[in-house]
C-alpha cells in the first residue's frame, strides 16, 4: 500500500508526499531509463529528506549520549554520486544506488522511530517482573507456612517495632524517592513525554518492596534450591503457561494440552483425585474438540437445540446420581423451574427465528421474555440454599438460560462440556482440600490449582462463542433481544455471551476457596502473578511489521493479556457475590483449631 503513493505521483507527474515511505516500483513504469532513474532519485531525497528532519528532532531533544545512524553519516557523497552517473546517462546504476539510497534512509527512519525502545522496553520489562516478583513474595510472606515459619525464627525480618521499624520504613521510601528523583532528572534532560516518568514510577515501588523482605526470599530460594522436586513443579508449571502462549497462535495446543490432562492420569495410573476417570476422560476428550473447529462455522439452531438438551441431561444427572443433594422440597422445585426457564428459553428461540424467517420480525411477546428471562434468571441463584454443589448449579442453569438465546451454532455444547468440566473440578478439588491438615496456608499444589484456573479461563475465552470466533458478531444472536440497530446495547450484549464461561469458571473457583476456608486473598494475588506470565510474553510478542492483521492481532493479545488481569479481579468480586452464603465443608471444630493455631502463631511472632 506504500508503495502506491509514489506510484500514483510519478505517473501524474506530481511531488511525492511528504510522508511517503514506500518505494517506487520501477516495474510499472514502461518510460525510458532517464524517467524511472529521475524519479527514483527523487523519491530517495525525499525519504532522505524525511530521515533528516527526524534526526534533527530527535538530536534537538537528546542531550545526553545521542547516537547517529553512521551508514547515513556520508549521505551528501551518496547523492553526489548519484546525480554524476544520471548526469552521464549511467541510469541502471543511478537506479541501483537510489536503492540503496532508499533503504540506507527507511533504515534510518526505522532507528530514530525505535530510538528509545530499547529503554522503554527495559523499563516495562522490569516493572512487569518486579511485580511478579512483589506478587509472589506477598503470598510467600502472608499466607504460607513457611512466611510464618520465618517470622517466628527471624521476627527481626517480619515485625519490627519501635524505631526500627520507622527506621526501615523511612529508608526504603527514601531510596525509592532518591531513585525516582534520578530517573526524572534524565527524562526532563532528554525531554521525555510524561509518561516515561510513570513507567519508571512502578518499577521503584516494587523494587523497594523487595528489598524489604529481600532476607526471607532469599531463605526461601536457598530451600527450593536444595529440594528438586519444588524446581521440576515450577518447571511444569511454567510450562504449561508458556504452551497457552503458543496456543493463541496455534490453537490445537489446547487440544493437546486438554487430551494430555484427561489421558495421561488414566494411562499412567496417577492422581487418584481424579474420580470417575472415565468421565474425567471424557469431558478433557470433549473440550480439546472445540479448540479446533473452525471459526467460521456459521449459523445451525439445530446444534443450539442439541447443545441446550446436553446441558439439561448432565443437570439432571448430576441430581440422579447423589452429587447434589436438595433436601427441601421448594429447592427441588427450584431445580425443575429453572430446566423450565432453559426450555422457555429454546422455545423463544425456535420461535423468535421462525418469526424473522419469515420476514414478520422480532414478536413483542418474544422480546419481552427474552428481557425477563435474562434479568430474572441471574437473580435467582439467590433464592438457592444447601450446599455449595447447589448453589453453583443454580448458577450455571442460571447463566445458560440467556447463553442459549444468545447462540446460533454450538457455543451450548461447548457450554455444556465446560459446566461437566466445572463439575468435576469442584468435586477435585474440595476432596483433596478436605485431607489437608490446615487451609489456613496456601501448598505448592495450589500453583498447579491456579494453572488450572487460568487454563479453564483461557478455553473459556477460545473455546467458542467468543472473540475467537466469527459467530460471537453474528447480529442474528442480538436479534432474540433487539432488532433495531443499537451499537452500544449491541455489543454490551456480545460481551456478555463472551464473559460467560469465564464468569462461570471464577464463580467456580471462588467457592472452591471459600469452602474449604483456603486464603481468597492469597490465591487472587498468585493468580494476578501467573497471568502477567502471560502477559509478559505477549509483549514481547508484540510486533509492528507485516500485514495489518498480523500487527492487530499481536497487539490485540497484548491487551487481552492486560484485561484479563482485570477481569479476574471483576470476576473474583462476582464469585464473591454468588457463593457469600454458601455452607463450608470444614467442620466446626476444625475451623476452631485452625482459628487456635493461627492465633498461638500470630503470638508468637509477636
């Protein structure tokens, strides 16, 4: 495409444009060898001409340590040259050195344009894995055996009173403003945007938290070093985060991922947790087919009906087979309302699409029980009581009522085998919790539990029926709820179709949590962590040549990276929201003597 401006000028015999960086392609010019080495000259002076008025600027704002670009240092004898061999009717090689003239100065422009990358680039970098850093450190230091540990052993590093405490605390924030002061000095020097000073501002305040508790994770590095097995868990771990990378690129990385996960525990006899295999198989088999399908799949209502039947049979069987259990009579007729409300909701669907088939448009009585249905069926998970398993039903019926009248092809299947993945997840997890000695303090396995998560929420996000698919901006999913075109109401719809699978998966987890009384704040902190993992190598991966698309598409994923650091946290709020009165499966005394033995630790810190 940037070639075409200076294509377009040559041909009318117009200057080339000011901004102009393409090239002039000397194919599409049948004149004689003068013209096509004239104008390529010409289109040389001016990128060259671009290239100059850069480096002045740039020269101007830098007053410390500026850098040339030296292959451009001997550009005047380059034209010089040029302009004695057009004049000698030397244009072949006037054209060739043009050429080079052309690529000496985009390469120029290139550097001036990426001057301060490398800075910036060093700046972010730090300040991402400072965080992680500070992140991990917090966990480490609040909520683990071994932070308290510590503390009792060396109550100098963990609680200082008195003078010293204020002592260290003046000279950490002294350090943190001197370093600060430093760094805004250079800035204002080289005239640096506003900005720069607050990428600098992030990694100094975590830094400096560092420091603060530099003893005890160095301790903690020096155990982990003599303790193999802790390197190969985090070996895998990051791993495994990493292979979720590749999969933004490659999606059936997630299937692989997916089929290992179901199959290997299976083969190999390992991770008795994981009970009913053959389910486990079959729902890890099940959610690897999504990630390949096409993106592209269109519009079936036939999969949706289908989708929304398989959802209502896993309900029913998971209430046959004694995994929940609703001992009064209103629940289970709360139960059967909702499978109600989820055939209501194919009804209006089938209905709905009959109507707009046939040209009559969108019925008033359709849209008005879509409406209702979708603000009514969120609001009642409320009315649930019992048992954690009932709640979290009561929630994922709630959720796929609208999910249904917002699918057009088999985002309901999907849905389905993700609510049988959930199911099984919640049963793991709570089992294996239950035979801890003490949820008070977080274990290594509850890294390999976030991974989990983040893995849940990612095929949640990539599975279907969302912004790895074409059908999350079929319009014709909006049209159950609205036929006039509405961008804003439109597309809070759409995001909300997207949001439901990760929604659901963090409900999930925080029940998980705070049934078995594990440290909500703890896990939130180390998942936070883990997705910057992500994150971090996103940015990297961030790239500014190529088509459009591929430029889009890597700074999209950066983003998306950054988002779901939010979206974890709205999520983690919601699920708090959702469970704030769900039944614990600790007992009472239980809960008592982890109470006692965090208080008699608590002391003797102190």
């Amino acid at each position: 495409q940037a070639d075409l401006a200076p294509l377009m000028s040559a041909l009318l015999g117009l200057p080339f444009p000011r901004n102009n960086v393409g090239t002039l392609p000397l194919s599409y010019l049948g004149e004689s060898e003068e013209y096509r080495a004239r104008n390529l000259f010409a289109n040389a002076l001016q990128i060259l001409e671009q290239y100059h008025t850069k480096e002045s600027q740039k020269r101007e704002t830098t007053r410390i340590n500026f850098a040339s670009f030296e292959p451009l240092s001997k550009s005047g004898r380059i034209i010089a040259e040029v302009r004695a061999l057009i004049k000698d009717g030397m244009y072949l090689k006037a054209e060739r050195r043009s050429q080079q003239l052309i690529d000496l100065a985009l390469q120029g422009l290139k550097y001036f344009q990426t001057y301060e990358t490398f800075m910036l680039m060093s700046v972010v970098s730090l300040g991402y894995l400072s965080w992680m850093a500070m992140a991990l450190i917090f966990v480490l230091k609040r909520y683990s055996l071994y932070g308290r540990r510590f503390a009792m052993e060396q109550p100098q590093f963990f609680q200082r009173k008195g003078m010293m405490n204020g002592l260290s605390f003046v000279a950490t924030i002294a350090l943190g403003v001197i370093m600060q002061a430093c760094f805004s000095t250079y800035l204002v020097m080289q005239s640096s945007p506003l900005l720069y000073h607050v990428y600098f501002c992030f990694p100094i305040f975590f830094v400096s938290y560092i420091l603060s508790d530099l003893p005890m994770a160095l301790s903690f590095l020096s155990e982990v070093d003599s303790f193999g097995h802790l390197k190969v868990d985090g070996f895998l771990n990051v791993l495994v985060l990493e292979m979720m990378v590749f999969g933004y690129f490659t999606r059936e990385i997630f299937s692989a991922l997916f089929l290992s996960i179901g199959i290997l525990p299976v083969v190999l006899n390992i991770a008795p947790a994981l009970q009913p295999r053959l389910v486990w198989l079959l729902a890890c088999i099940s959610l690897s087919v999504f990630t390949i399908l096409p993106a592209d799949f269109g519009s079936d209502l036939r999969l949706v009906v289908l989708g929304a039947i398989g959802f209502g049979v896993i309900q029913m069987g998971y209430v046959t087979l004694g995994h929940v259990q609703r001992q009064c009579r209103s629940q289970q007729l709360l139960f059967y309302f909702q499978l109600g409300l989820l055939t209501l909701a194919v009804g209006i669907l089938l209905s709905t699409e009959y109507s707009l088939h046939h040209g009559n448009g969108l019925p008033a009585v359709n849209r008005m029980l879509s409406w209702t249905l979708l603000v009514s069926s969120l609001v009642i998970p409320f009315i649930s009581r019992g048992s954690y398993k009932v709640r979290l039903q009561s929630f994922t019926m709630a959720v796929a009522v609208p999910f249904v009248l917002l699918s057009v092809g088999y985002e309901v299947l999907f849905f389905a085998c993700y609510d049988l993945m959930l199911k099984l997840w919640l049963s793991i997890e709570v089992n294996s919790r239950q035979q801890r000695k003490t949820t008070l303090f977080l274990q290594k396995s509850d890294m390999t539990t976030g991974i989990f998560y983040i893995l849940l929420f990612n095929i949640g996000f990539l599975g279907t029926g969302n912004l790895a698919t074409l059908s999350s901006f079929e319009l014709k999913s909006v049209y159950r709820f609205e036929t006039v075109f509405n961008p804003f109401l439109m597309s809070a719809i759409l995001i909300f179709k997207i949001l439901v699978p990760m929604i659901s998966v963090s409900v999930c987890f925080v029940a998980i949590l705070r049934v078995t009384k594990t440290p909500l704040m703890g896990i939130l902190v180390l998942i936070l962590a883990l997705f910057d993992i992500l994150t971090f190598n996103f940015f990297f991966l961030v790239t500014d040549y190529g088509s459009w698309q591929e430029i889009g598409a890597s700074i999209t994923r950066f983003a998306i990276g950054n988002l779901y650091l939010v979206f974890a946290l709205l999520f983690f709020g919601v699920g708090k929201i959702y469970t704030w009165n769900v039944q614990s499966t600790a007992s009472d005394e239980q809960i008592g003597a982890e109470s006692k033995l965090k208080k008699q630790i608590e002391k003797k810190v102190q």
